[in-house]
C-alpha cells in the first residue's frame, strides 16, 4: 500500500474524478476525508468507501469560502490528528461565449477552481508545516492539483475555466518551490476528457464524441480511475523526487498535431 496510515483530504469527493481519487486513496491505507458541497452524494461516497473498512468521513464543504475551508482542516485535525495529503479536486465549468461571460460568472468558476485550490492548499500547508516531518520520513506531506488539458489550451466558450486551470499550473510551481524546504511536494494532474458526471450530457452527443476522439490518439475518452492512479502515486513517497509538475492524462491529445481518424460507432 502507497499510504499506509495517512491521512488525506479530497475536495470535490462526492462524484466523478474526486470520489475515484478517495477510494484509491483509502484502497492505498490512506484515511480519507471528503469535501463537497453536496452533502448527500458526499455522505453516500464516505460510507460507501467506510464499508469497505476503510476509514473515511465527510465534511461539507464549498472551497471558496475559507470559514468551509478552516472547519474541515479543524474536522480532518479532531477526527484523524493530522493531515498528510490535499487532493484540490472540486471544479466547476463555464458555459458561454466569451462576449457574453458575465462577471458573476467568471468570479464563480475562477473562485471555485482557483481561488479555493489556493484557500485549501495554503491552509493544508500551514497545517502540513505546524506538523512538521513523521519520524524517518523525508515528506512532511503532498498536495496535488487537479488541472486539465485546457491550461494549455484554450476553450472560447470555456473561458473562465481555461484562465484557471491555466492558474493551477502556476500555483502548483509557486507552491512547490515555496514549500520544498518544509519537505512538501506540490504537483497537478491533467486530464483529457474523462466520463464523469461533469461531462454527461455532452458524452451522449455523437458529433462531440467524434469532436473529442478526432483529438485522442489512444482512441478512447479516460475513466475516472485512471486519473486517480496518478494522483495516489504523486501523493505517495514513491514520486519523492517530482515536484512542481503537471502529469498530462490525456490519452495523447497534448502531443497530437491536427487529428487522428476516429473509429467508426466510437
Ligand atoms: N471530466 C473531465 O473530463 C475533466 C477533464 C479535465 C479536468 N477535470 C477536472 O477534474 C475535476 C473533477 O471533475 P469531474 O469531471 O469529476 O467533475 P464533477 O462535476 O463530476 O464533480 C465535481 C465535484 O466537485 C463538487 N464541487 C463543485 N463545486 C464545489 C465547491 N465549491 N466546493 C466543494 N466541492 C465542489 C461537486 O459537487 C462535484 O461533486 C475538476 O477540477 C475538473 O475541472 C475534469
């Protein structure tokens, strides 16, 4: 097991890439907390993965808002007594042109996706560094981003969501290199295009099928879990040397120039 007896906390748990992320993280030993703002599906997730015999417990929470954000490190603390590794999953999308994107709108999505992985990776830190390293360890504990391909890529219908996965690129170097002396390691994941309940209206539509595969070597969109592989291997000691990165899990969409031919009934 990748984390034998930690403790972890996953934002955005209750569905799609977030509650992959805390099974595989409880399936690694990890002791999990889930945050989300929907508290039924996240209570649901936190007993489903307890069941399991794992330890997992839910706290509500909206990552905007550092009162939400002070009282899940204040559960995960009186629950669990310590705090060794933040998933900062929770996100959200926008969906206009960009002449029409309303303030209100790109204060919301770039408040959720960026503002909150801040407000959760800097309270988590000072937490981290209060703890210090356990006996015998060279990590005192790993936060790991959720980005996306569209942090390189820009979206014109997307663009408040484009500006702050583009954001969590830069906030996961400025925080590597901020807390590398404390022994904190800071990286980001990328996904593609991943079959969660983010994308489900759209994953039906075959004209957006053929869109996305036309631009996915591998030739298929990406599971939840595959995503979630990543992330226990960043948040363990196994990646102690990677910091400051982003790992792309885009089924070659980055390094793919034009498009690929796209398998019939795909
Ligand atoms: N699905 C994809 O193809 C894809 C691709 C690239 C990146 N991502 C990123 O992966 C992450 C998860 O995406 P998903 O597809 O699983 O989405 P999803 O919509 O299925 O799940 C997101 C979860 O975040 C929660 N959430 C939303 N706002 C929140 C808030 N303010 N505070 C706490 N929780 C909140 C939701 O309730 C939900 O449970 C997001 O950051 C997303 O940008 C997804």
């Amino acid at each position: 097991m990748l984390l034998g007896g930690k403790v972890a906390i996953v934002t955005g748990a209750a569905q799609g890439i977030g509650r992959a992320c805390a099974v595989r993280l409880a399936k690694e030993g990890a002791k999990v907390v889930l945050c989300d703002i929907s508290t039924e599906q996240g209570q649901r997730t936190a007993d489903e993965i307890a069941a399991t015999g794992a330890t997992a417990i839910y706290v509500r929470c909206n990552v905007a808002e550092r009162g939400d954000v002070d009282r899940v490190i204040a559960a995960a603390i009186n629950a669990l007594g310590r705090i060794d590794v933040l998933v900062n999953n929770a996100g959200v999308l926008d969906d206009a042109p960009f002449l029409d994107l309303s303030l209100e709108e790109f204060d919301r999505v770039v408040g959720v996706n960026l503002r909150g992985a801040f407000l959760m990776g800097q309270a988590v830190a000072r937490q981290m560094v209060r703890q210090g390293k356990p006996e015998g360890e060279s990590q005192a504990g790993a936060i790991v981003n959720m980005s996306s391909v569209n942090a390189v890529f820009a979206l014109p219908d997307h663009v408040a969501y484009s500006i702050s996965k583009g954001g969590i690129g830069q906030l996961t170097k400025a925080m590597a290199v901020a807390l590398a002396p404390q022994g904190i390691r800071v990286n980001a994941v990328g996904p593609g295009t991943i079959e969660t309940p983010l994308l489900k209206d759209v994953i039906k539509d075959t004209a957006f099928r053929s869109k996305v595969l036309s631009r996915t070597p591998i030739g298929r969109f990406g599971q939840p879990e595959e995503v979630a592989a990543i992330v226990a291997w960043l948040a363990s000691p196994e990646s102690s040397y990677v910091t400051g990165t982003t790992i792309f899990a885009d089924g070659g969409r980055l390094p793919l120039n034009y498009v690929v031919p796209v398998a019939e009934g795909s």
